[in-house]
C-alpha cells in the first residue's frame, strides 16, 4: 500500500472502498476497492474531498466476497 496525490493516481487501483454521501439523496460506495482510477474519475474524487492523497495497493488476487 503507499499514498499517492490524487492528481497523479490515473492507472493506480485503489484498495479500499471510497464512500460518497449526498445528503437526502445518495449515500454508499462511489468506488470499490480493485477499481483502477481512470483520468475522468479525478474530479469525482476531489470532489468527493479526497483532494491530497489516495491509499493504493495491487489488484486483488481473488474476486471480491459479497
């Protein structure tokens, strides 16, 4: 795992979920853990107030449990 600008993490894959709350009407996970951060997803995350570093890891080896 290491911590990366979110500017910088295109093509990194995130290793725990990201969760986002809009109050009264969504409230859950806006990326799950193993989803590589396309360039369009930036501004969703700085929004979303993950504006200084993201955790990062590898893929996961297994799908995830459910």
């Amino acid at each position: 795992m290491k911590l990366i600008r979110t500017e910088d993490a295109a093509g990194q894959v995130l290793c725990h979920d990201i969760t986002q709350i809009i109050p009264g009407e969504f409230k859950g996970a806006r990326f799950r853990k193993g989803h590589v951060i396309q360039p369009e997803d930036i501004p969703v995350l700085l929004s979303i107030g993950k504006g200084e570093s993201l955790r990062l890891g590898k893929a996961p080896r297994h799908p995830p449990r459910r």
